[in-house]
C-alpha cells in the first residue's frame, strides 16, 4: 500500500522540479542577466543610447503637458504657440525642454548608430537589433520633422508642401501616403490633424514598442561588442 504513495511523491517532485525549470527558463528568456564586463565600460556606448532614451522620456511629458494648450490647425497653430510662451506660465520653459530634447535625441541616435558601425555591432547575431536602431533613427528623424510642421508658420507650411510632393512621386501609393501622414497642408501652415495625431500618438508609440524590443536585444545578446 505504500509503494503506490512512494511513486506519487516522486512524480509530484519531478513535475515541480520541471515547473521551476520552466519558470526560470522563461524568466532567463524575458529578462536575460549575461552581460560582459566590457559591454559596460563608458568607452564601449558612450552612454548614447541610455541618452536617447532620457531624451525620449522628456519628450514623452513635456510633449503631454504642451497637448493641454497647443491646438493644431491653420488658425490656432502658431497663435496657441505665442499663448504657450508668452501667457501660460512656464510655458516657455516647457517649450524649450521639449524641442531641445528633440534635437539632442536625434544626435544621440544618429551619433549611436555611428557608434554601432564603429565598433562593428551590427554583425551577427545582432543584424536584426541593427535593423530594428535603423528603424528608430528614421522614427526620430520623422517625429523630428513633424514637430516642426506643428509651429504653423510659414516656413513649416512650406516644408510640408514639399514633403506632400515628394511622397506623391511614389508609384501607385503616392497620394494616399501623402493623405494619411500629412493631410491637407496649407501653404501658411504645415500643421494639420493628421501631423498632429502621428507627432503626438502613432509615431511615439511605434517608437517606445521598437525601443523596449531594442533594449531587451542590447541584453539578450549580452550587452554591445567591445572595441
């Protein structure tokens, strides 16, 4: 009668050692914890892409913060903006963080994929974290560029004028691009609803989502080359 019990506890004891191993297998995968010493000297990321990643988190809350007070649109665009800095307090302030966050992220990035090819990051088995930092550079470049068509000036109409005609070169899908990413431009204003909802929603969360697979890579494949 006893043996039968035995048996049971042997098996209830092999089916938790299996489930521990599972968890921790599954643990190992999400969150991977090898990372070479080398792979965390300054000297071997210049700290380009935690940068990148600070400056994308200002942009995140100063960029909701502005939201409360810019309305986009041919008529209020660039009159919001003069509001937001001269009438709002701190405004101006706020303003300032958020755009030169954007510049200081675009040069962290593009400074961190020079790095990448530098030090020869880029090889296998890392191609598709390369493919994924090339991803992110045009993102940046991209918000980079919408949030200059959202002053509303003259200038930024005229950007977004060019930036229509160029994407209506291209074959078969030209017009309804242009549509979708820029809508109606006029020539006094760049800033319509459809710049605003990509600068302000689709593209920062296309970012973020490519930017936590990017970092999770960067571990699981044990941190950067060493020069």
């Amino acid at each position: 009668m006893n043996v039968p019990k035995k048996e049971d506890n042997s098996l209830k004891q092999t089916e938790i050692i299996q489930n521990k191993g599972e968890r921790t297998t599954f643990i190992s995968h999400i969150h991977p914890r090898f990372v070479s010493e080398a792979a965390l000297k300054f000297v071997s990321t210049f700290c380009l892409g935690g940068l990148s990643a600070l400056s994308f988190l200002v942009l995140a809350i100063t960029g909701v913060l502005l939201m409360f007070h810019y309305q986009p649109g041919e008529n209020s665009a660039f009159s919001s903006l003069l509001n937001l800095s001269s009438v709002i307090p701190y405004g101006a302030i706020l303003r300032n963080w958020h755009y030169w966050s954007g510049q200081i992220m675009v040069i962290s990035v593009s400074m961190h994929m020079i790095r990448v090819v530098w030090t020869h990051s880029y090889k296998p088995p890392k191609q598709l974290n390369w493919l994924v930092g090339i991803g992110l550079l045009l993102l940046t470049l991209f918000m980079d560029f919408t949030g200059y068509l959202l002053r509303g000036s003259q200038e930024s109409g005229a950007a977004a004028n060019v930036a229509v005609h160029l994407s209506q070169l291209i074959p078969m899908m030209g017009q309804p691009i242009a549509q979708i990413f820029f809508g109606k431009p006029s020539p006094l204003s760049g800033s319509t609803l459809m710049v605003y909802v990509w600068h302000c929603v689709g593209l920062p969360v296309i970012a973020l989502g490519l930017q936590l697979y990017h970092f999770w890579r960067v571990r699981r494949d044990g941190g950067v080359r060493p020069l």
